[in-house]
C-alpha cells in the first residue's frame, strides 16, 4: 500500500476516472496484467477514499475512451490498462 500511496500523493487524482487510472497503474506495476473490481475496491479501501457510487459506470467509461481494455472470460469481467492509459498517468493524468 506504500507504493500506492506515494502514486497518490505524486499525482493528487481528484475524480473516480483518475483514481481508477492510479489504481490500474498501481496494479500493472505490482504484476497484475488484469484486475477486476475487487482489485480497485481493495485499493480505494487501503486508501480509505471513499468509493463511486458506481464503480462499473467510471470502468465502462474509461473502457469507453480507450483508458482500459475489457475482456470477459468465464462469466468474470476483467480490465487492462492499455497504452493511453498508462501514458495518461506517466504524463501526470494529463493527455499529451
């Protein structure tokens, strides 16, 4: 969780989006290709930030614009950080 916090305190996300491209980073850099939303509720919890009203709206939204990739594989959904997403995060939450 050290690590996780210090992406945090490096980037201040200030919107679920945001915190969401944090946590997938954070999960990519710690080896999970893939994650799911038990992942992003068990980060928001190491944080104690408060959760989405809707985790699967803010997911299908960054999946929408290209943030995260999303597969489903035995009836269990999972996202990816794609490139855009990981260059979003490297460039401060900022598109280049």
């Amino acid at each position: 969780a050290q690590a996780l916090r210090q992406l945090f305190e490096k980037y201040h996300p200030q919107t679920h989006h945001d915190r969401v491209m944090i946590f997938a980073y954070y999960l990519g850099n710690a080896g999970r290709d893939s994650f799911g939303t038990f992942e992003i509720n068990r980060c928001y919890q190491a944080l104690g930030e408060k959760l989405p009203a809707n985790l699967y709206l803010v997911l299908n939204n960054a999946t929408r614009s290209g943030f995260l990739s999303k597969e489903e594989r035995a009836g269990k959904v999972k996202y990816r950080l794609t490139f855009k997403g990981k260059r979003y995060v490297e460039n401060g939450l900022r598109l280049d």
